[in-house]
C-alpha cells in the first residue's frame, strides 16, 4: 500500500490520505508487530521462531511508515490554519514530531482513527512552537487562541473590546492586550519573507551578461551573501536548492537573502542598483 509522493515534509515523503477502510487495514499489521517487538525482547527465541517474529515487526514497522507518511498532510494543513505559509521550517518540525509522538501512543484498539488522534498532538506542538517563536507567555498564547476560535465563529464581525472582554472572560483592558498581541502575531507570520512577493528584485527576462558594476556593488554589498543572493535572484537555483548546497534550513536561507536586499535598499548604491532592476 504505496502512495504517490507529494512531497517532502521533515524530510519524510508524504502520501495522498488513507481511506478508512485502507487504515483500519493498517492496524493489525501495526499490533503484530509491536507484540513482535515486545517478544522479541524477552531473549532467547528457537531461530525459527525469531525469524517469525523478526518478519511480523518488519511488516508493523512498515504499516506504521504507511499511516505516518499518509498522515503528513494534517502537518500542512495545520501550519497552514494558523496563517503561515508552509516551509516554516520550526513548525514543520514540530508537527512531524507531534505526528511520531502521536503514533508511538496510538492504540488501534480504542476504536479512533490515526488521523484523528494525531490532530490534537499536532495543533498542541505547532501552537507551542508559534507561542516560542512569538515569545508569547502561557496564560498570553490561551487568550490568543481562544480570541482566534471566537473570531472564526464569525470572520466578518467586528469585534470590539467588549465583546472580546465578554467572550473571554477578562478586563477590557486585558482583552485590548490580547486582540494587540493577536494582531502582532498576525503582522509576524504576514510579514515573514516571502522573497517571489518582492516585486524590486523580481527578473522580468533573462539577463545574460549584468554589467560589471552591478556586480561589483552587489558583492560588497551582500558579503559572503553574494552567491546565494544572485542564484535565487537570477533563478539559477531554488531557495531549497541553495539552502541545501549552504547546509542550512530553507528559513535561515531565506533571512540571508531578505538581509541582502534590505542592504541593497539602504547602500549608497540603491536608487542605481533598483532602477537597473526595474529594468530587467
């Protein structure tokens, strides 16, 4: 039961959703196996019989790699929920991590689908992954959380301090905190860079042979930048493909690139430099 890639998420490849019907036919194979798993530890086993049990975890291991890379999708589907574009590399990892957490746990026996059950340790992780990234207290992440739930109860409803006070259960004043702090939060996922949105740098045709002083001026510019900012610039290689040629996440490669055309924007050279841009 093999499924077409879609993609890479935390580095795991991710697989179209399993029917219901082709999960519960999962559960078996990952019971066995982990019984498997458990005899297996015990020690000493006739040969015969170890090969057996050696087969019968394989074949649960491999039912467990199934349901997990055709569970990946939740991932997206809740970085996404919480306004991030996807490719934010700490919540991506924190909702694979979630996901493997989620199975180690996973009693086929209580009747649950996988999906179902993963879906609370996802949103638990990502949302305490977006608190730590936002540098967000506890008692500040709940409030933000359940002012979200109240405003996609009716997203065209104008919601004024004390209808958020009343909904709750705070002061006006810690209810203007909150809805503060939300909007923050909004204007920091928004506002993270996203480089094909930046329409100064955007290359309009090919460009065969820049001129010298551009390139002059954008190497001591950027520094040890340079490199990657022209191939990403100049279509060359992918944001990913540079990331990984530099051994870094695609978010640190990412920040590079955006520092490089704030530098851009504030050197001497910028209205020269932006206005060859706008010409290519």
């Amino acid at each position: 039961m093999t499924g077409q890639t879609l993609g890479i998420i935390g580095g795991l490849e991710m697989t179209a959703p399993l029917s219901v019907e082709e999960e519960r036919s999962l559960y078996p194979l990952i019971q066995q196996g982990r019984r498997g798993e458990q005899l297996l530890a015990h020690g000493s086993l006739e040969p015969t019989e170890r090969r057996r049990l050696l087969r019968q975890r394989h074949a649960g291991q491999e039912a467990e790699s199934t349901l997990l890379r055709a569970t990946l999708g939740l991932v997206r589907t809740r970085v996404v929920e919480r306004g991030y574009r996807f490719g934010n590399d700490e919540l991506e990892a924190a909702g694979v991590e979630a996901l493997v957490n989620a199975l180690r746990r996973f009693d086929p026996e209580q009747g649950n689908r996988f999906s179902t059950y993963a879906n609370y340790w996802i949103m638990k992780l990502v949302n305490q992954a977006v608190q730590q990234q936002a540098g967000l207290t506890d008692s500040e992440m709940r409030l933000i959380l359940k002012l979200q739930k109240l405003i996609r109860v009716d997203p065209t409803k104008h919601l004024t301090k004390r209808d958020v006070a009343q909904a709750l259960g705070v002061s006006q004043a810690k209810a203007h905190e909150t809805m503060q702090l939300n909007r923050e939060l909004q204007a920091r996922r928004y506002g993270t860079t996203e480089l094909d949105d930046d329409t100064d740098f955007r290359m309009r045709r090919e460009v065969s042979d820049p001129p010298s002083w551009v390139i002059d001026a954008l190497r001591r510019i950027c520094g040890d930048d340079f490199d990657a900012f022209w191939q990403f610039t100049f279509r060359t290689m992918s944001i990913d493909e540079i990331a990984r040629a530099e051994g870094i996440s695609r978010q640190g490669m990412t920040k590079r690139i955006a520092r490089c055309r704030r530098l851009v924007r504030e050197s001497l050279d910028a209205e020269r430099l932006l206005q060859w841009f706008a010409q290519q």
